[in-house]
C-alpha cells in the first residue's frame, strides 16, 4: 500500500471521528438549549400561577371586605326601622372576612398587609358597633354614629384596601401612594379609636350606675 492510500485512509478515518463528535457536540447543544427553554418556560409558567394565585386572593380579599361592610351598615339601618335583625348574614360575612385575611396575612406584602390589619380592626370595631345598638333612649344618637362610621371611615378603609391592592399588582399605580396610604391609614385608626373608646364609656355605664345603686 503505498503512502497516497495510507494518507487517504487516515483522512477518511479523522473524517468520520471528526464527524461524529461533531454530531455528539452539536446534540448535546441543542439538547441543552431545548432543556433550558424548557425550564423557562415552567419557570414562566409558576411566575403565571403565582400572580393569578396571588390576584384570585386579592379580589376574595376585597369583596370580603366590601360583603362585611355592607352587611354591618344594612343590619344597622334595618334596626333603626324598628325590623328585627337577622345576625346570619353579618355572621357569614365576618367569618368569610376573616377566613381571606388570615390567608392574606401570609402573602401580602408589609405595606399592603398594614392596610388589610388596620381594616380588620376597624371592621371588628363595626361589629361591635352593631352588636351594641341601643333599644332605648339616646338612640337617635348611637344610630347617627353608627350610619357615619359605616358610610364614611370604615368606607374609606375599604376603598383604600382595594387601591392597595390594585396598586400592588401594578393594575393601576398610585402616584405618592404610600404618603396618601400612610395619611388615610392614619385618619381611620384615629376614628376608630374614639369609636372605642365611646362605646366601652357606654358599656361601662350599667355597671357604675348598678354600683352606686
């Protein structure tokens, strides 16, 4: 054999591994590249999840808080009528409340959450207004509070969640959002802190006027 064949025979041979790592090289390249657009796509895919799981929570949170509100100040003014009130619905309404903000308070973010927990106090506080209406004199009085507690703060606090909320998921961004937060945050736990402090003087007043009996 002479030096011609033996070089063409080399050639061929270097051809063929050249070839064939090559094609393993090439393979592996594109097997990578498939599994990384794989894993962006699933990681695409849980970002998606999370952001609807994230907005379902929201808008739950939000009807919740409008639903205990509204039951509150309609028990209110059907008292005020004189008609006998059914605590089912305001019931319902505050355990369904309380049932979407325990979840919330493991999701939302701190600014949001400081929101939701000062609405929680100042629903609870609505609660207690309704469970303590009068049926006697000074009534006139206790029902104006309570229609202005219900159709001005406390509608105020919810509106506010629901501003939080959209702003939060960039639905619909606030310019200065967290001073307007922080002031209107503010205001309400201002006015709910009078409103206690009202009704536990009314709730003391049995007690002394029986002592000194």
């Amino acid at each position: 054999m002479d030096v011609s064949t033996l070089v063409a025979a080399a050639i061929g041979v270097v051809g063929t591994l050249g070839g064939t790592l090559g094609g393993a090289v090439l393979g592996e390249r594109a097997n990578r590249t498939q599994n990384q657009r794989a894993d962006r796509q699933r990681a695409e895919e849980r970002a998606d999840r999370i952001q609807q799981d994230r907005r379902d929570l929201y808008a739950r949170l939000n009807t919740t808080a409008r639903a205990y509100r509204v039951a509150a100040r309609d028990a209110v003014h059907a008292s005020e009528r004189g008609e006998s009130v059914d605590p089912t619905n305001l019931d319902a309404a505050k355990e369904a409340w309380a049932e979407e903000y325990s979840q919330a308070q493991l999701a939302l973010p701190k600014d949001v959450l400081e929101v939701a927990s000062t609405l929680n106090r100042a629903l609870g506080v609505g609660y207690t207004v309704v469970k303590q209406l009068p049926s006697g004199p000074g009534q006139d009085e206790a029902y104006r509070r309570a229609r202005t507690w219900f159709d001005s703060p406390l509608s105020d606090g919810v509106y506010l969640l629901r501003v939080a909320l959209r702003h939060d998921l960039g639905v619909e961004p606030q310019p200065r959002f967290e001073q307007t937060r922080a002031q209107e945050l503010a205001t309400l736990d201002s006015e709910r802190r009078h409103l206690e402090r009202l009704l536990a003087s009314e709730r003391a007043r049995p007690t002394r006027a029986g002592g000194s009996a």
